[in-house]
C-alpha cells in the first residue's frame, strides 16, 4: 500500500502542526478561514469537519503545505532547516530521483481505499461532498484546487497528473480550465482534434505529494514513477474500467469521465493565484462524470491560490527554485550562490544571488533564469540577480541592493513578447495574444569597478555575538 493522506495526518498531528474546525459554512467561510490563517509566515494545517449542511466525517482539509517543517516532512527532507538550506536539500532530492525513476514504475492493484464507496448513473452527486465556495467574487463551487487531473496522450500513452482548477458546475458534471499547451492540455486537445472525447479522472484528495507532483513541471509520462521514487517504493493504482486511466488506490476521492469536444459550459470566475480574478468568466471544457469512486469519511484537498503568501505560493516557490537553481547549474552558469522565487511574486519574481566571476555574468543568469519556466507557470514578470552578501531571501535586503547598485538605465533589460496566459492581469481582455514584457534587473555591484564600490556598512559577526551573549537579554534578543 501507498503512503496516503491519513498517514500523513498521523505525522502532523505528531509534531502537532494540524487544528480542527467543526461547523463552519462551505459557502466562503471555509475559504475565509483559510486566507486570513494563511497569511501568516507558519500557519497549521485546517481540517474542516462538521461542514455546514454536510455528515460529520465528510471533510475538506486546506493549508497542509503551508509551513516549512511541514513540507520538509512530505517531501521527506530534514525538518529544522530555513528556506535555503530546505531548497539546497531539494536540489539533491531531485537529482536522487529523477535518476530512480525506472527502478519504481507504478504497481496495478485491484482495489484501494479509494474501491470502498462507488457511485454511478443517477447516484453520482458532486455535492454529496462539501465542496467549497472559496472566495465571494468565484463563480461557483470549486472542487479542485489541491487535486490532480489525469489524462493519457492517445499517441504515445504518456500519462500525465497536472492541478488545472476544477469547478463542479452540476451533479454530474465538472468544469476544467487548463492553459495551453500545459500536459493536460495537449492531451485532451489530441483527442479532440480527431473529433473524440477525451478520457479525465481527477483525483481530489489524496497524500499532499500528489499536489507538489501535479502542480510541478514534472516531465510527461512519469509524475507516478516520480511519486514511487519521492516515496521509496512503488505509488499503487487501479485501473479505472471506466476510462483505462490509472487512478490512486488510496486516493480520497476520484471521479472519471470524458471531456467531450464539442460542449462547453461558462467556467469561473475563480480567485487565481496572481491574487486576481484576471481570467474572467469564459467557455471552458467540461468533464462529464460517469463514475465516483470513494473512501469512507472522504477528505477534499484544498489548496486554493490567494494574494500574496498563501500555501500554494510558499511550497511552490520552493520547488520552482530549486528546479531553477539546478538548470543554471546544466547550462553552466557558474557561482550560483542560491534561488528564491519570492512567494509575494506567485513565481513572477525571482531572485538569483551569485558571486560574481566575470563580465556579464549577472547578464547570464538573469537570461538563462527568466527563461526556464521550470515551474509550469508561463507567466514570469521580473528576475533580480544579486551579488552574494545579499540575503536573497529577505524582501528588505533585496531591495537594498536594487536602491543601491542597480542603475536603471543601463542595468534593466526588458524582454519584450514573452509568453503568458489569460491569468496575466496587466493584459487586458480580450487580447489577440497573451505575450507580455519580461525585465531582467542586474541589481549587482557594476563589475568594471566592483572592487571601488563602496563598502557596506557590516558589524562584525564575532562583535555581534559578544554584545548578543552580554546585552541580548536586555534587548530581548
Ligand atoms: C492550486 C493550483 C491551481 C492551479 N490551477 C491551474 C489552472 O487552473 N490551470 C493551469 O493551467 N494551471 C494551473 N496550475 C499550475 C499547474 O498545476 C502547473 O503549471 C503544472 O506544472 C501543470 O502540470 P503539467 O506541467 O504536467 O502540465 C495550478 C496549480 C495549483 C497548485
């Protein structure tokens, strides 16, 4: 048996980094909870149970990647270490498996947690399970957010998980927003030029790997050998006999269905994670259910986009910088001291700190930075590279360095026609392309005189520590 989601839960509970809610409204105030508890830089995970309108048991659990130690636990890195040390730890992670992937192809079994309740034909309703409205302005109830969609490419049989938002539109029937030339995407669009529906399962609640996996630029065709690899041993799945699709075994909750080619249904508007609702409310694909598959007491995965920090922004931000970071690295961009997508920016604004070794080497990394879409995410706005006494993950220290060694006029690239999606929200709609300008910002001392730059004003580590073990108490330090 997989790892799943109720194992995961009996080690946050361990390191007691989990509370419970009991009576609130699916309607905006799960979604409310949520926003205004992760705001802040650690917050527990939620379990919401005793939904308005819903059984006790019938649960939705938001906020489960939103804390350091948290996503160290899931991702199976060490727990007591800050944002570089778990992005350097991830670095090595991700060489470790990519390289472990054959050795741990899924393994088929018959049945699962997930076998224990199936509901078919008129039996099938979306709503039997508390699906959140999550933000007052969205335009419905959206019943995946920390979910994954699972399609096959009707060419080569590639399998892909990708977490495109699924809005549950009526008993039976959800909608799927997915951008172009995402995995899904082009799978489903191959079905449906040849005039086919498309075969879909999602999957909504399941062990949070599953979400990091499905929301990370992950090749096609191995996000489950990858999840065998990050577990250690094999992810187990069933087929579904509905679509051929592998489904998870000890998944929460699956639906599988088709996605037809010629019908559509108004999707959203939903809370993105730019912190807008910049897509609007437009045609979209539709899925149409034909079988529910089910565990006793379900659990929704939640994780819904916001503005600003929010748990989307903070565990993504780490797997996008380490990704980054390590295709510097391949392309050879030396003395890379360290990558942070800052989680205000939802991965519109990266850092990249590196000692400088030559001319035009902040240039270089700025460049080869912006153009990795390493996390899925095609809208990517400013790179700032900093020299190596920055603390590239501290806001405030970054833009000290932009004030104070950037000089606009000649230290600011823009790139202009990089690609972009709906969700931008500086393009305005209807556009006749989604390209936006990309800025490269050298915020390094200039290299022609880096050694007559002035100095920083620095106190001595070792004087700091003296005056810290004599005065710290004093101070409150
Ligand atoms: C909560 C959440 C919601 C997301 N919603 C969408 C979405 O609606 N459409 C989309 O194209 N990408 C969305 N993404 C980003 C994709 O998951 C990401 O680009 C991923 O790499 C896609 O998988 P793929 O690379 O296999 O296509 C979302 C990510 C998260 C975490």
């Amino acid at each position: 048996m997989s790892e799943d989601l109720r194992d995961w839960l009996e080690k946050v509970q361990k390191i007691e980094e989990i509370t419970t809610i009991e009576g609130a409204d699916w309607e905006w105030e799960i979604g409310a909870i949520t926003d205004v508890s992760g705001k802040r830089d650690i917050a527990p995970a939620i379990m919401f149970d005793k939904i308005k309108d819903y059984p006790p048991g019938f649960r939705v659990l938001s906020g489960s990647l939103l804390s350091p130690r948290r996503v160290a636990l899931t991702l199976g890195l060490p727990t007591d270490q800050d944002t570089a040390g778990l992005v350097n730890s991830l670095r090595e992670k991700l060489h470790q498996w990519e390289t472990s992937l054959d050795k741990v192809p899924p393994r088929k079994v018959k049945t699962g947690a997930v076998t224990e309740n199936i509901r078919t034909g008129k039996k099938i309703n979306l709503f039997e399970f508390p699906v959140p409205k999550w933000h007052e302005k969205d335009g419905g109830r959206f019943i995946g957010t920390g979910h994954v969609v699972i399609t096959r490419d009707p060419d080569t049989g590639a399998v892909n998980l990708g977490t495109y938002r699924v809005q549950a539109h009526d008993a039976n029937t959800t909608g799927l927003h997915i951008s172009h030339a995402k995995h899904g995407w082009m799978h489903i669009n191959k079905y449906h030029e040849r005039g086919q529906p498309a075969p879909v399962a999602l999957s909504i609640g399941h062990h949070p790997l599953v979400l990091c996996v499905g929301s990370a630029a992950v090749p096609e065709g191995v996000d489950y050998s990858y999840l065998g690899a990050m577990m250690g041993k094999p992810f187990d799945i069933i087929e579904d006999d509905v679509t051929g699709l592998p489904i998870p075994a000890d998944a929460e909750i699956v639906l599988t269905g088709w996605c037809p080619p010629d019908k559509t249904r108004t999707e959203g508007p939903f809370g993105e994670f730019t912190g807008y609702y910049a897509s609007g409310a437009r045609e979209d694909w539709i899925v149409e259910v034909e079988k529910v598959y089910f565990r006793n007491n379900p659990i929704i995965l939640g994780a819904p986009p916001g503005r600003g920090h929010m748990e989307y922004s903070y565990y993504s931000a780490l797997t996008a910088s380490a990704m980054i970071h390590n295709e510097l690295d391949k392309a050879g961009v030396v003395n890379v001291k360290g990558v942070w997508t800052h989680e205000i920016g939802g991965g519109l604004f990266i850092v990249v700190c590196i000692k400088q070794t030559y001319g035009g080497h902040a240039k270089e990394a700025g460049l080869y930075a912006l153009q990795f879409t390493s996390k899925g995410n095609v809208i990517r706005r400013f790179v700032v590279v900093v020299d190596d006494d920055i603390d590239y993950t501290d806001l405030r220290d970054v833009v000290w360095a932009m004030c104070t060694r950037c000089d606009p006029e000649t230290q600011i690239d823009l790139i202009r026609g990089g690609r972009s999606t709906p969700l931008d929200p500086r393009i305005r709609k209807p556009a006749a392309s989604y390209v936006a300008t990309r800025a490269i910002i050298d915020a390094c001392k200039p290299w022609a005189w880096i050694n007559e730059f002035p100095d920083a004003i620095t106190v001595n580590p070792d004087t700091v520590k003296k005056v810290t073990t004599k005065w710290g108490a004093k101070l409150g330090l």
